[in-house]
C-alpha cells in the first residue's frame, strides 16, 4: 500500500475513534496490519424500524482510494430495498457515483445509516423487499423490524411500544396524529372565521394573520365558521385596511 494512502486510511480510523458522539466504528480486520480490510459498525437510526440495532459493514479499500470509493456490504442481515437481503450489497450514490475524494470512510458509513431512514425503493438493489414496501409498508415495517432484533441484536418490543418505528401501525398513527395537530394549528391562524372566506383575500398575497386582523379591525361576523358572500362595503374596508390605506 502506498504511504500516502496508509497515512490516510490511518487518520481516518483515528479520527472515527475520537469521535465519541456518532457512535460509528471502523477497525481493521485480524491482527490490525492490513488497512485494506475494516469492519465498520454504526447503531440503526432513532424513529425506524432498525432501532436499537448494531449494523456490521464490512469495508474494502481499493488501490486507488480516495479516488475510488471503498467498497462496502452490509454483513448484517438487513430487510430494506437499497440492501440486498441475501448478499448484503448495497445500491447509494455515495459508493458509486458521487463519490468524491473529500468524502471519508466515516462519512460513508453515516450515509448508509442515514439511508436506513430514508429507503428509496424506485432505485432498489432488492426487488423483493422494494416490491412490499410500496405495496404493503406495514408489513414491510412489520419485516424490517423483526430482522433487526433477529440479526443486528435490536430489543423486542411490543407492537406499537417506544418510539423505534416498531410496526407499521404505529408509524400511521403518529403520522395521522402529527397530520391533525398541524391542521388544528394552521386552521386556529383563523381565529374561527370560515377558512375559505380569509382564503379569498390570501390568494391576493396577503399573510392569514393580515387578513384575519383586517377582518377584526373592520368588525366583520364570524357567522359560527360558515362561508358567506361578503357586501362591498366591507369588501372595500378590508382591501383598504390590508393596502394601509387610512
């Protein structure tokens, strides 16, 4: 192995090492001579179904690194579309076509991390599991997780218990529940007035919270919520108030 290259490699790991607040790991396989060959580990994402999971990826440096991206595999057992689910190959542009030479073998570990998160199934390396995302999440959720207490040593919780993404249940329902309570707020900007009636003047380009405001200020009735045709004399008031004009 060139020197620059070793020297490299060498930094890299120390500088994973050092870094306590990541949890990721990168060590050279065997007796720690060969920088060719790591073992990298990195912990499964917060919120997803692979929680609490230790994730093992083994790591191959080529001849040309940096000007090469290493060459990763999951050894861990993953259920997701960009992993293969018998070979542990793995479909990112970080290992492929947007590396760069600035990009680090700890960057690339949090990339595949991050892409435990976030799955792309229409670029998938596994068709399979691709396939029961889009059509069935909750079993894909249901799938995922149970690998990952299998294979990468996640803790077994009750279906719908914590906060890892344990089924596909209870990742709908706090989605329905965020989905409400950001409704709720946006429609509470209207103080009750009939969100279609505000809208009207929004749509000019005027900030709800104006027009709401401008409404008050004219003293226009909030009519229990209900939409209504407004008379032209309040229409004027209303422009002329939201225009600054006296």
């Amino acid at each position: 192995m060139s020197n620059n290259r070793s020297r490299r490699i060498t930094k890299e790991i120390a500088d994973i090492h050092s870094d306590t607040s990541s949890h990721i790991q990168a060590d050279p396989v065997g007796n720690g001579e060969d920088l060719t060959h790591l073992k990298g580990q990195f912990r499964g994402p917060p919120g997803t179904a692979y929680e609490g999971g230790n994730f093992v990826v083994d790591i191959k440096i080529p001849n040309e690194y940096p000007f090469r991206p290493p060459i990763m595999k999951f050894d861990t057992k993953v259920w997701h579309p960009n992993v293969s689910s018998q070979t542990g190959a793995i479909c990112l542009d970080t290992l492929s076509s947007a590396w760069s030479p600035v990009l680090t073998i700890k960057s690339a570990l949090l990339s595949l991390q991050s892409l435990l998160s976030t799955p792309e199934p229409k670029d998938p390396q596994d068709a399979e599991v691709a396939g029961m995302l889009m059509r069935n999440p909750e079993e894909f959720q249901r799938v995922a997780r149970e690998w990952a207490v299998r294979y990468a040593g996640a803790p077994k919780k009750e279906r719908g218990e914590g906060s890892g993404g344990t089924s596909g249940e209870s990742l709908q329902q706090r989605e329905q529940r965020s989905r409400e309570e950001e409704e709720r707020e946006r429609l509470a900007a209207y103080e009750g007035y009939n969100k279609d009636l505000i809208d009207r003047f929004v749509n000019m380009g005027f900030d709800v919270d104006r027009v709401v405001s401008a409404f008050k200020f004219v003293g226009i009735d909030r009519n229990g919520g209900e939409d209504y045709e407004l008379e032209e004399a309040y229409m004027g008031d209303i422009t002329a108030r939201l225009l600054g004009e006296p």
